[in-house]
C-alpha cells in the first residue's frame, strides 16, 4: 500500500514556518489492522410467574468486516460517506488514526470519528539509534491501548470500548543519499471490554488487534521554490519538519512529501 504523509503549515511573524507530523513514535509508516473481537450478549430472559431462567450468553464474533460494515452505516447516517456499505477490498489501516483504504490502499474515509486507539501514559521501551532520530534504529515498547468505537454522538447506536497491553516495533535502515530508507512497524494488543451494540444489547469483549506495514520513510526532501526566494521542507528523521525560507513567501498549504500542493492554506505578504 502506498502510504501518503500530510502535515498543515502555520504561517507565522518572520520567513519561518513550521507543522508538526502526528505519528506512534517515529513511525511514518501505515499499518495494514486487523481486529477481532468475540462479544457475549445477554441470553433471553423467561419467567413462568414462579421462576425465572435466562438462558446462556449469545456468542458472536466481531471481525474487521463487520466492523466496516457497521462503519460504512454509522458514516452514512452522519452524512460523512455517500454509501451504506464500502466496496469489495476494503480494509482498515491505522497511522495515528483509523482510516479506510480500498483494495488499492487508496483513502476511502478517515473514520477516527468512531473508531479509535488511545495509548496509555506510560510507555517502556528499548532499542537503538541516533539521538537525532535518524535511521537507521530499531525500537520496540510496551503501552497500555484501548480500542473505542463510539457512534452515539454521529447518531449511532454501538458504543464499546476495550484495553489492553500494546506491543509496538518500529524499524528502519540506514537512509540512501535521497533521504529515503525501508521502514518496518507492527503492533499487536489483547483487549477486553464491554458496551452495547447496534441494538442496544449489552455485550463484554474479548480479543485483539493486529496490525503491520512496510514501506519508504522519508528524511529530507524540498518542498517548493518561489521566484522570490523559496522554501525549504525537511524533516529532522523525528516528528518535527521545518519550513525556512530565505526569501518572501507567497503562500503556504498542506504538503505531501512527494513535493506536491494539495491544499493551498495561508497566505503570507
């Protein structure tokens, strides 16, 4: 899959800019996810007036493709996808937020309004690399993650949410002299939890998450060049990327890393 990385630039007072790229550590690599969740529902209730059975809990299974089905509705119902179900190949992936890609990793809808991971406060981890954050390194943490979807406030019904402990691995070689070098990431979490499906039914969840990407991991590229003196987009290989221009900028917008404008944002004297 063909990742793409997107970062808004903030005009501000002098001929420096600066966008923060929001990603797990220093991963800029998406992962493909897999999620698979076994919820027990309440069993029906009977009373004869002199005893009451209910009966053992209903089994289901949760996969990733119920999932998008449920996500695809919930969408549609808050108007932010035009159909109620997506297409054939569809997949979850996750770079910091919950995205939908087709069979061809082509964005189809951030659904991060829903569906979410939330990482704990503490993070242990170990590894290797350069204190400026370049590749090559090698790291690999443990954090507490929970997994929510939550549509009631898009006008959804399903609501759960489910922790767990969180295994994280980012890796990356040495970068080629354009900057580029092979990243690798995955994450893995045993979750359990509870909430209440499209229905209103109570459930408790068991299960996990999985997810892995590879692919290019870009530490310096140029952005643009003005006639009146240009800009310059790079990244320190960490989270930070810096705009400096030496001369007058006429405007400023979200940049891709392949060089390309996508949106125009800002607009400077």
């Amino acid at each position: 899959m063909k990742t793409r990385f997107l970062g808004r630039m903030v005009a501000v007072a002098g001929a420096a800019l600066a966008l923060t790229i929001a990603s797990r550590g220093m991963a800029q690599v998406a992962e493909n996810v897999t999620i698979t969740l076994t919820a027990l529902e309440s069993g029906a209730t009977n009373d004869n007036g002199t005893t009451t059975t209910v009966r053992p809990p209903v089994r289901r299974v949760l996969t990733s493709g119920e999932l998008l089905k449920r996500l695809a509705l919930d969408e549609n119902v808050a108007g932010h996808y035009p159909n109620t179900n997506f297409p054939a190949g569809a997949h979850l992936s996750y770079d910091g937020a919950f995205l939908v890609n087709d069979r061809k990793g082509n964005l189809l809808l951030n659904v991060s309004d829903i569906l979410t991971l939330q990482l704990g406060q503490q993070n242990i981890h170990w590894g290797s690399g350069k204190d400026s954050g370049d590749p090559p390194y090698s790291h690999a943490s443990r954090q507490l993650v929970t997994l929510t979807y939550d549509a009631t406030g898009l006008g959804g019904t399903m609501k759960f949410s489910a922790s767990g402990l969180g295994a994280f691995i980012d890796i990356a070689g040495k970068a080629n002299a354009q900057g580029t070098s092979h990243e690798v990431t995955s994450m893995s979490a045993s979750l359990a939890g509870d909430g209440v499906d499209a229905k209103g039914n109570a459930l408790v969840l068991s299960g996990g998450i999985v997810g892995s990407g590879a692919g290019p991991r870009l530490t310096a590229v140029v952005a643009s060049s003005e006639p009146s003196g240009g800009y310059e987009f790079f990244s320190d290989g960490a989270s930070d990327v810096m705009i400096s221009a030496p001369g007058p900028v006429s405007s400023v917008g979200l940049f891709e890393l392949d060089n390309s404008l996508v949106e125009p944002a800002l607009t400077s004297p």
